[in-house]
C-alpha cells in the first residue's frame, strides 16, 4: 500500500463521498486507494500518522508515509488525476495559510449545503479493491 495514496476521508458526508467518486472516475492508473475515517481501518491509519480520526474536519492524504491535510491533501490528490486537473498543484504557490480558511469554511458548513448520509457509502464490488 506504500506506493499508492490514500485517501482516507468522512464516509457519511456526501460532499466527501462524492469527491472519492470524483478521484475514482479520473484516476486513470487506479493509483488512489481510500479509506472512510469510520472504518476500522481508516482510524488506525489516522492514529499511525499522528491525526485524530475523529475529527471529521479534513480529508487527509498519505503519501509517502506523510500525512497531508485540508487544502494541501486535496491540491496533491489533483496530481494523481487525468488531465487538466494536475494544473490545480499551480495554487499550491498560494500558503496554506490563505487556501486553508476556505477549505475549513466548506468544511464547516459541507452537511448543511450537500447532506449528510445515515451510514457510510459502500463501494461496489468492482471498486472494492481501491478500499482499506
């Protein structure tokens, strides 16, 4: 699991569920392997990386065996996707201290303007092998 990032994020915030659907339909090499931060699996990752696996707050990116948060973790996963989304790495010019506030913003108020699910997503079988 070393050499592919995973993406390990809120498994019942539809904002967040429909993001992971975003990076599996434009990950051509199906590089990205995820984790939902409920899952057993995705709490230990968490833990082993130092982050709190209850705060929901962020989706977070190990690469490398280093942990990515908020708006880092999300310009870094638009690396691995097709064409053109490996421009955005160009706002990574931009401190974090500035692209974090918004980032933190949508996440605050993400089950308010996109939902909130009553239990995680559960990918098909032909998907399964991408998760933790």
């Amino acid at each position: 699991m070393r050499r592919h990032p995973i993406i390990l994020f809120d498994g019942v915030c539809a904002l967040c569920v429909g993001s992971v659907q975003f990076v599996i339909r434009r990950d051509p090499d199906a590089r990205c392997r995820f984790a939902s931060l409920q899952s057993v699996e995705g709490q230990r990752l968490a833990r082993q990386h130092g982050a709190d696996p209850d705060a929901l707050d962020s989706v977070l990116l190990i690469e490398h065996g280093q942990l990515y948060r908020q708006s880092t973790a999300a310009l870094r996963i638009a690396r691995h996707l097709r064409w053109p989304w490996p421009l955005l790495q160009a706002l990574r010019v931009i401190p974090p201290m500035l692209r974090d506030p918004v980032y933190r913003l949508i996440g605050r108020y993400r089950y308010r303007l996109f939902g909130r699910r009553s239990r995680c997503w559960v990918p098909d079988d032909a998907l399964r092998d991408r998760f933790l």
